[in-house]
C-alpha cells in the first residue's frame, strides 16, 4: 500500500483529514493505534465536542457552526441520529453533548462511505525515513507484524506529534510546571438525574470536599466534577489530575507518568463513587458502568511549522489570507488539578489558523491536524479542542490531497474549497 495520503491517527482531527482527502480524490490510508476511531471522544470519554460553535456575541445569540463542511456535516448526522443533543450553553460557550460508544460507530459509517479511504486499525507508526526534505517511507506495525509503505503525503494527527519524534524533527514542549493536567473520565450509572438539578453539583461538592477533609477520600478526590450523560441515569466522572508520579513530574510522553495517571483515575474515581453510593442521595445505585481505554491527554509535544499560532492570536481573534480554520474556544488553561482557567479573546471572533501552522517546517510533505499544531503552550490551549480538531483536520486533508507546493497557493485552494461548503 502506498496511498497518496496517508493520515497518522485517527480521532476526530485524524478521521476529518481522512475523509477530506479521499473526497478530494486522493487515494488515502488512515491508521489508528486503537480498534476504534474517536480518540479522546471515544477512548477517552470526552463526551462533549468544544470548539464547534462561535462564540455567541450576545447571550440571547443562536447556536452557529463555526467552520463549514464536515463540522456541519458532522452536527447534522449526529442530533439526525440520536447520537448527540445541544447545542447546550455553557456560560459564554455552546457545546454538543454526544455519546462515547457511538460516535465511534459513527465514525466507523462515516469512513466507509468514502471509495478512496482505508482505514487499518489496531496499527501505529514506529519508524519513518527523510530523503531531502520530505517523508520517503513510513514504517506501520500491527502486533509484531510490520511493512513499510511510500506515501506521497502525510498528515500527523496523532495529538503526540509522533512522526516529528520518530524522524527527529524540532518539536516544541512545555515545561512539567506548566503542562496541561490530565482529565480522566469514567461513565457511570444508576444516579439520579435529579443529583445535578438546582443546588445538587454543589451538595455533591461539599460531600466531597467534607470526606478528604476527614480523610475519607484521597486529596487527589477535589479534581472531580460530575455532568449528566445524554441518556435518563446516565452520568459522567471527570477527574482533573496533577499528573506528578513518585518517580517524576507528569509527562504525557514518558510511560512512568502515564502508568501512574491511569492507576491512580482507577483508584481514586472509584472510591469516589463508593463514597457517594454510601452517603449522598441520588447515588445510592450508582456504579462505574465504563472506564476510558486512556486517561484524556490534553497537552504532549506540538510540532515546529511554517508558522506558530500565539495566545495573542488567539485573543486578538487574529486572522489574514492565509486562514484555513476557525478557532473560536478559549483558551482553557489546566495548568493545576483546581479547574480550568479561562482567557476569553477581547471581542467574541473567531481566530483565523494559518495553514503555515499546519504545515511542517523544512518538510514539504508533512501537515499536521489536532492537538499537535503548531502553537505556543496558551494558544495550544484553545486549539486542542475536538471541534477545531475537526476543522484543522478538514484542512489539513484537503491540502494533503493537493499536488505539494508552496504554502500561499494550497492555502488559496483550500480556502476556496471550503468556501463552496459554506451555507
């Protein structure tokens, strides 16, 4: 198999490029380490999409889609098929509720109506070689098995920049101290969805807050919040976690710091809910129905682009010619287990994404989608967000599947591409 695209990754950054190149009439291979696509909104629990929507202007404003194409697409089929409800307003923001468990069935549906889209789960990238300035060959690996193959493009929507580490390209890290926590996630059943009406999220924190005090909980037990699922008795279990192991600070790239932060959300999300199935009302039948097959990273290494995408971008709503995505969430700064920090941009506008961060420096066939764009540490912040993921990953497919060149003309084409889905 040597595709002319070949998509490393496949959440939903990865499955929007994939489906955006073989439309595009590309002959494109998607790979995905896991046996279903979604990532975090799958395997990860993620249950909302972010991102999606503009930031309403007025707080009486309708619900509008931010980027055009597959995110409308995606919205429609997903409220058409039960999948999802909202949008739902969340303060100055809108969010789609959506359900785990079959938006990776839907993203099965979605690949496969495309002719000029594989897909091959269960199957990850080891190795890559660099002739020039471009990709040459790509090394895949399914269970001991491994093949090389010779794409003409690649697009790395692994959220881990994994082919910039493979190959040895600059990529760009933040500092431990301020590296986004992670979040981990359980699905739960039983409870009462009257626990999350009125003043019930707050009775559920003081319960909390009052069983670490008396040493009932671990303190690890003040990062969760709770949030109703899309079905009647169906909730969700987030917890924000420090992420710092005994061994070492947290690193989402080191397994130390992920074998730590997957065991300690296994304990400590559990004896929460024991906890409140012991002694608050509305959970007495509670029980942890699903756990994530990964904790929820939400910040590892980013690439070094053409281009890199700053916190000022983000609130000055920046954007110019060669904008080929919307970023329209704030920036959401997880930078301690406590919540989330918000920076809002000055005026409620989106931020134009250059295609130059999308795009690998000094490798003409390598953009990038998701999480692993080029951005600094706050700007990575709003970005990595599953609605923009698709929005990025939209782009990043359609200019993969273009005959390589220099980045002002593929932006123009994109532009216009996506300028006929508008509406």
């Amino acid at each position: 198999m040597n595709p002319n695209v070949l998509i490393i990754g496949g959440g939903s950054a990865g499955v929007a490029a994939a489906i955006a190149a073989a439309r595009q009439g590309a002959d494109t291979l998607l790979v995905e380490r896991n046996g279903f696509f979604g990532g975090t909104g799958t395997a990860s629990l993620v249950h909302s999409f972010c991102g999606l929507y503009v930031m309403p202007p007025t707080p009486d404003a309708a619900a509008k889609i931010a980027n055009p194409g597959l995110p409308v697409e995606l919205e429609h089929e997903l409220l058409a098929q039960g999948i999802a409800h909202g949008p739902l307003r969340m303060g100055k923001v809108d969010v789609l509720m959506h359900q785990p468990a079959r938006l990776a069935l839907f993203y099965d549906q979605w690949c496969s109506r495309q002719p000029n889209l594989k897909v091959l789960l269960h199957t990850k990238v080891i190795d890559a070689a660099v002739a020039g300035n471009r990709i040459s060959e790509v090394t895949l690996h399914c269970r001991g098995t491994t093949w090389k193959l010779r794409p003409r493009t690649v697009v790395d929507a692994s959220g881990d920049a994994m082919l910039a580490a493979v190959v040895h390209h600059p990529w760009a890290q933040t500092p431990a101290q301020e590296l986004q926590r992670p979040a981990y996630i359980v699905g739960l059943g039983g409870v009462d969805p009257g626990a999350f009406t009125g003043d019930g999220p707050l009775k559920i924190s003081g319960c909390l807050a009052r069983a670490i005090k008396d040493q009932q909980l671990p303190a690890a037990a003040a990062g969760a919040h709770f949030r109703a699922g899309t079905t009647n008795h169906e909730a969700f279990l987030t917890l924000d976690l420090a992420g710092d192991s005994p061994e070492c600070p947290f690193d989402a790239t080191d397994a130390r710091s992920l074998t730590w932060v997957e065991m300690q959300g296994r304990e400590v999300t559990f004896a929460i809910v024991d906890h409140l199935r012991a002694s608050f009302e509305g959970f007495a039948h509670a029980s942890v129905t699903t756990l994530p097959v990964c904790a929820g990273i939400r910040e590892s290494r980013s690439w070094i682009g053409e281009a890199v995408l700053t916190e000022e971008d983000i609130l000055e709503s920046r954007s110019g010619d060669q904008a080929i995505a919307n970023a329209t969430w704030p920036i959401e700064l997880r930078e301690t287990a406590r919540g989330a920090r918000l920076l809002y941009p000055r005026e409620p506008k989106a931020c134009g994404i250059p295609l130059g961060c999308l795009r690998a420096r000094d490798l003409q066939n390598v953009f990038i989608a998701g999480r692993c764009i080029s951005a600094t540490h706050r700007a990575q912040a709003s970005i990595r967000v599953m609605g923009t993921a698709l929005a990025t990953g939209q782009a990043a497919g359609m200019a993969a599947a273009l005959t390589v060149g220099d980045t002002p003309t593929i932006a123009q084409h994109v532009r216009h591409l996506l300028s006929q889905n508008e509406g």
